[in-house]
C-alpha cells in the first residue's frame, strides 16, 4: 500500500504544524479519523454529486487515491448518491480502518421511495449500498428548523434503536439553519453535528460572529464537530490568500473536529493538504 509521503506535491509536516490526516476524535462518540474528511456531495442532488460525474470507473479511483494518500473519513448521503461508488472502492481495505458517515434525506422527493420510509428501512437500505454490517454515523440531512426534535422525532427514536443495536454508532443531523443548530446544542440525542462555517460567511447559516459562539457552544457540550463549507462551497477557491484564512480560521478555532471538503482531483487533494500543513498548531 501507497503512503501519503509517496506523493509528488505533498508538502513536508513541519513539526508543531497541523497535518490533514492526524487522528481526531468526533467529540464523545469515540469514533477516531482523520481530521480531513472527503465529502462526497459538492453539488449533490436528486442522488447525483460531482462524484458521480466523474464516472464510476474514474470516481472509484480517485476514492481509493484519497485512501491511500491518508483519508480515513468519508461523507455520503443518499441524496448524493455515492454510497456505492465509495463502498466498491473501499471493499478492499480493511471496515476498520475507515470511518463513514451518511445522512437521511426527510423531505419529499429525491430518493428511491416515493414515501418517506422509517430509518430502520433507509438505513437497511444503506447497509446494503455500503457493503458493511454497520455505519459510524447518520445524519438527518439539511436540517433547519429550531423544532426539528419534534418534527423529527419518529426518525430520532429508530436512530436510537439502531446505535442501540450497534448498528449504527452515532446519530446527529447536518445543520442548514442557525435555529437548527442552536435547538443540537443542548439536544442530548446529538452525537455529531455537521456545520456551515468559515470567515467570510459563505454559504453559511448566518453572519459567522453569529455561528461561531453556537459551534463553540457544541463543541463545549461534547458534540462531534464536522465542518462544511469550509471554502464557501468552492466560492472562495480562487484566491490563495483566502484560501489560507479559511483553514487558518478553522483549524485554530479550537471547536472543529474534521474538515470534510469536497475534491474531485489529486490537484484538489494536494493544495489542502498543503495549506493544512501550513497552519501551526494552536497553543
């Protein structure tokens, strides 16, 4: 097997820097991984991503490329559609060596069934596309009401059922509205929360002076931590100078577990790394 050292490109760790794929730990949950995650879903909709546009002879290569660079985290969800392209290229590694997570689509439209199933159906469903006897992690997916543990709440009680289980080993939502993520802070049935954050508020949920104190406040609270949109959804790639406070910024917040970015080329891949690599560790 490859290591990540063997990559033309890779930038040297640079001792009391950060490196993408140190191992983190998710907050309570015990789940350990890297701390860049490959998320699988930029422009994701109606189960098609930028992943599923490479094709899927080329998509599985490029999945087993991040593996073998260093990535241990892999972010699905139904509505992207990548949970067999990501399963066919990781069957040849070792389950415990990589962590995935996926998310339940709850609104009309965009997955297989015509009505919304129970989880006890979508997640056998997902156990099914992802080759594996269990999941590390499902989300509720673009959840943005404040009341979402009452509305909800039928999806909350199986989840449970299933961590219970061992089927799945934790359980949380994907935050698309400050309300939703002010309600997860104190929510006990939160094991990781996936949040919009970087500092020029990009595609975020509100103003960041208004979403960070709330990430904080979860991380505090022993919330797994997983951050998205960290580019602004790619809005804020063609500037290095931008690009460089984005990770700065998130790195030494202190309430980020993993960074989960969209890639869909080495290019993509070795410039993170390289800015991750930059950034001194927070004292």
């Amino acid at each position: 097997m490859l290591l990540n050292a063997q990559f033309s490109g890779a930038a040297p760790v640079l001792a009391g820097n950060y490196d993408p794929y140190d191992k983190v730990t998710l907050g309570k949950t015990g789940i350990t991984t890297t701390r860049l995650s490959f998320g699988s879903g930029m422009r994701g909709s109606n189960r098609q991503s930028d992943t599923t546009r490479l094709g899927y002879e080329a998509a599985v290569k490029f999945v087993r490329e991040l593996y073998e660079r260093g990535v241990r985290m892999y972010d699905l969800a139904d509505l992207y559609g990548t949970h067999a392209i990501v399963s066919d290229a990781l069957k040849i590694y070792p389950r415990k060596d990589y962590v995935l997570f996926t998310k339940i689509w709850f609104a009309r439209g965009a997955i297989p069934e015509a009505e919304r199933p129970d989880a006890e159906t979508l997640v056998a469903r997902f156990l099914r596309e992802l080759q594996t006897d269990y999941i590390d992690g499902v989300q509720l997916h673009c959840v943005s009401s404040g009341n979402w543990t009452t509305e909800q709440s039928d999806y909350m009680t199986s989840l449970d059922k299933l961590k219970q289980k061992g089927v799945i080993r934790s359980h949380g939502l994907s935050c698309h509205g400050l309300p939703a993520m002010q309600t997860a802070v104190s929510e006990p049935w939160v094991d990781a929360v996936h949040v919009r954050l970087n500092p020029f508020s990009a595609y975020m949920d509100d103003k960041v002076e208004n979403v960070e104190p709330v990430v904080k406040q979860l991380h505090q609270n022993g919330k797994g931590v997983i951050g998205m949109k960290v580019l602004g959804q790619g809005t804020l790639i063609e500037n290095d100078e931008q690009k460089d406070k984005c990770f700065h910024y998130i790195l030494n917040l202190g309430a980020v577990d993993v960074l989960n970015i969209g890639m869909d080329k080495t290019s993509d891949v070795v410039d993170n790394e390289s800015r991750i690599r930059k950034v001194q560790l927070k004292s």
